[in-house]
C-alpha cells in the first residue's frame, strides 16, 4: 500500500470514528429489545443459559426452554457486561459497533477483491453512513453480528477461486453461525450457491472448494441443532409454533402469491426510506453495470440481486434493523458508479462534467443529510434516562411490574413481565381473555407507553404483529376502570405518552383475586414460582 493510500485509509478510518463514537448512545434511543439482549446476557453469566428474567412467565414452562435463544450472540454480548457490576446497555452497543468496524471490513475485502483498493474505502465509507449501519452497529441486537459473520462468508467465498477449499470451509462456517446467530441470516446461503453458479456453471458439483462450503454450512448447521434442537425437540418444536410460526414464516414458504408481492413492495419501501436521494443513483448503477457488464460487474449484479431477493423472499419481517443484513451491497454499486465517473474518458467535453457532478453532488448530498439527521435526532439516551426516572418515581420495593423491557434496566431488583407474556399467555391457553392473561401475572404496576399503547387497539389488521401481539383496547381499559388508579402521567420525547397504573387485585372478592390457574387448584402455585426464579437470576 502506497503513502498516498494508507493516508486516504487512515483519513476514512478517522472519519468513521468521530461519526460513530460519539453517536454510540445518542442514536439510536434505548429500544425495548436491546434491553431484552441485556437482560438475557446478564442472566447468562450467573447461569450459563441463555434465558433472562424477561423471559420468564410462558416459556420456562417448558422442559430444556433456554435452548429456544440464540447461544453464540449472547456469550458475545455477555463478554462485554462481565466488565461492569450491574446491567448496562453501554457494553453491548460497544460490541454491536465493533462488529460494525468487522462489517466494514469485510464490505472493503469484497470491494477490493471485484475491483481495487479505491472502491474499497469508498464503499466502506458509503456503508459507514448510510442510516441501517447508523442505527443497526449502534443498536444492542444480534443483526449487525449476523451481518458481519454473513458479509464474511461472502468475502472469503470469492477468496476461494484458487481453489483451496479451507478458505469455502470457513464462508461455509459462517454462514451456519450467522443463522444460529440469527435464522434471517438463511439469505447468504442462496447468495453463496449463486455466486459460486455464475462462476463455475454447473460443474460447481464436481468442485471440491464447492463441497467444502456445504460442508462448512453443514457443520454450522449441526452446530445450531445440537444447541437447540437435539437437546429437547419436543420443546424446540412447541416453542417455535408458539413464539414465531405466525409472525415469522419467510413469505415464499406461505406460497400467498399476495404476500410474496407485498415482501418485494416492503423491500423496496425500506430502500426508499433510507436511502432518500440515492435511490435514483442505486438505479443508475444497476443501469450502468449491466451494460458494462465486466466479470466484476456480473459479480456485483449477481450478488447484489440475489441477496435482495433473498431477503424479500426469506424475510417476512421487514423491520428496520433487518436492513443491514442486506443493504450494504447498495453501497458497493454506488461505489463503483460514482469512480466510473471520475474517469478521463467522461472529461472530453465540458458537458461531459454534467455526469460525474450530478454523481457526486447527489451522493454528497445525501451524506450530508444522513449526518443532518443524526444530529437532529437529539440524544436519545438522554431521553431514556428522563423516562426512567419518571417511571421509577411511581415504583415502591417489592412491586411486581409489567411494561416494555424497555424499563428494566432502572429497575432490574424486582420481577418484571414483559407486557408480551399477555398476548403469548392467550395463545397458550386458547380462549383466555386479556384479562386471565393479567390475572396470571398478578402485576401491582401496569406501565403503558407510546411503544405498548401501538399494541393496544381493536382494529389489529394494520400489520401482522398488531395480529397475533395486539391487546382489545376496550377490554384493557375496562379492566383498568375496574382494578387499577392511575399514580403517574407524563410525556417524554419518543416513550411518552406514559401512564402508570397501580393494580389492587383484591377488588370484588377473594376468588376474583386468583389467577385462572389458581381458581382450578391444580397445587402447582405458579406465581410463586415465577417470582422465584426472577429473584435468582438478579441475584449475585
């Protein structure tokens, strides 16, 4: 590497840095999963499973129920949390952004290897500040991992055209430690075979480095089994019928020919959202690549356009921070449009400068934009911190709370339902009402914020989680005029509206006191048993 490219490197790697670092906890605000990861990561420590307190209430009702989460994310996440003495969300967005930095580094490895080191720090950089790298390397969930170990497999996969078939074991590995990783990371296997298809042609059969990243895969994937399936498969089986199977079939295997339509729509909604003024230039790249159409090009498309489809086709989810498992492939085309039009041959004439200047100003453009928006969105974390303490305020010792995860860190020394055990205990015990579900948990402090108020409607065919995860408002504020005083109301930034409501369950009689589970007087005493075991995974 010349004096003039490790400058340039150097420039991007700092650039990368003071965008990211200082944004670490500002961007995106606390969300409810990422304290969910906590808590699980915690637990994991003092126990060894990947079980949290959050988690209990439905599925530690299943023998072997710790083997349902992802193992590898959470011993990552968990490295991060052995350094300090209690829960904190810092450490886990720290390794969320390290495996961003690993990310970027796998982006430059495939840029570099189709065309040159120049479209490997610029992708790099394009990938750095597009927003689902903003929000998903900032952002304590498992996808920015899974992204990192999939853009990996796909990095070491074009290393293998010297045929040295470790370098297929290794693309092979990490694609099946990206799925137990997370299952949406399935999209780099098919992307993988098509890669390897265009090169080879079907003689990919006779191809041992081929076979040697299906036997990568295969090792991986035995590796998930042997974690999460041969250990109890009966509870395996039951646990993914109960948890996912309605929320989470990829749209190709409901073979709806609606819903298939509507996942490429999805795809297309979320490029559209994030990438604002670039999506003309993604669709003059895809134009300009075809028809130059060199070998690094066809590569580019191939892997481009299956990855994309892959994840309209496997992904029923289209969340935002699904998004960096697929998006960073858009960073590559415009890489290599916007150096296409840094070349002599586009400079004869002056109106020739009209191309690379509506390239660049674009692109410039939305960088610009990108960072704009970042700095508007203020500090999320102090916004947390104002909720928190506002919810804590209305908290006595000894309270047992329901509200999103989002609140459990301020307040991790008591028992803590997720208000999503509601909908999972009807769908457990089918034709139970809401308010059997609250009768089970018993909760003193019911916490409604702007994130548990979504769920909360009579209309629940906007989308396919209001569906199956959605609460009858009428029947929720029946309740609570029956059983509940409101102790707390208060508006904060992005969580508020929130409303705080104290439960006092000895309101008519004694039996209407009891749980369904109670009143049958089956002796098994449940709600001890859940407080119990919250109260041992807190302690230390």
């Amino acid at each position: 590497m010349s004096r003039n490219q490790r400058l340039v490197t150097a420039a991007v790697v700092a650039a990368i840095l003071v965008i990211n670092v200082p944004t670490l906890m500002s961007y995106p605000a606390p969300f409810v999963d990422e304290v969910w990861r906590v808590s699980r990561a915690w637990a994991f420590i003092k126990t060894g499973h990947q079980f949290g307190p959050l988690d209990i209430g439905i599925i530690d009702r299943f023998e072997g129920h710790w083997t349902l989460f992802p193992w590898l994310s959470t011993f990552v996440q968990s490295l991060g949390l052995r350094l300090v003495k209690e829960p904190e969300l810092l450490p886990l967005r720290i390794i969320s952004l390290v495996f961003g930095f690993i990310l970027l580094g796998a982006v430059y490895a495939i840029a570099s290897r189709l065309y040159d080191w120049r479209h490997g720090i610029l992708s790099v950089f394009l990938v750095s500040i597009s927003m689902p790298f903003l929000y998903s390397a900032h952002l304590a969930r498992t996808d920015v991992i899974a992204a990192a170990f999939g853009f990996i497999a796909i990095a070491l996969s074009m290393n293998s055209s010297s045929y040295r078939s470790w370098t297929s074991l290794l693309s092979g590995l990490c694609v099946g430690l990206a799925f137990e990783i997370h299952p949406n990371s399935i999209i780099y296997g098919p992307t993988i075979a098509a890669l390897y298809l265009l090169h080879l042609g079907w003689s990919i059969f006779r191809r041992s480095h081929f076979w040697a990243f299906v036997g990568g895969v295969s090792v991986g994937l035995a590796f998930y089994a042997a974690l999460h399936i041969v250990p109890y498969p009966e509870t395996y089986s039951a646990l993914n019928r109960l948890n996912f199977t309605q929320t989470h079939t990829p749209p190709i295997l409901t073979l709806n020919p609606g819903i298939i339509i509507q996942a490429f729509v999805d795809v297309g909604d979320y490029v559209a959202w994030y990438y604002h003024l670039l999506v003309p230039i993604i669709i003059w790249a895809c134009l300009f690549l075809v028809r130059r159409r060199s070998e690094s090009d066809k590569t580019l498309l191939v892997l481009s356009g299956v990855l994309i489809g892959a994840a309209a086709l496997l992904i029923r989810n289209k969340w935002p921070y699904y998004a960096i498992l697929y998006t960073p492939v858009l960073s590559l085309m415009v890489a290599a449009l916007m150096l296409h039009a840094l070349q002599p041959g586009w400079h004869r004439q002056l109106r020739s400068y009209a191309r690379p200047v509506l390239i660049w100003g674009i692109c410039a453009t939305a960088i610009l934009l990108n960072l704009y928006a970042l700095r508007l969105r203020g500090d999320g974390w102090q916004l947390y911190q104002a909720a928190q303490e506002a919810v804590n305020e209305t908290i006595e010792p000894g309270d047992t709370i329901m509200a999103a995860q989002t609140y459990w860190l301020g307040l991790y020394d008591h028992v803590y339902y997720s208000w999503e055990k509601l909908p999972l205990y009807q769908r457990y015990a089918p034709g139970s009402t809401l308010e059997d579900a609250l009768r089970e948990f018993q909760p003193d402090i019911l916490v409604i914020d702007r994130h548990l108020d979504y769920f909360i409607s009579d209309d629940r065919t906007e989308t396919l989680y209001l569906e199956y995860k959605g609460l009858p408002r009428t029947e929720m504020e029946a309740f609570l005029e029956r059983n509940s005083t409101l102790v707390g109301e208060f508006d904060v930034e992005h969580y508020g509206p929130i409303r705080v409501y104290r439960i006092t369950w000895e309101k008519e009689n004694q039996g209407a006191s009891l749980s369904p589970r109670e009143k049958q007087g089956d002796g098994n005493d449940i709600l001890p048993r859940f407080r119990n075991r919250a109260i041992m995974l807190l302690e230390p």
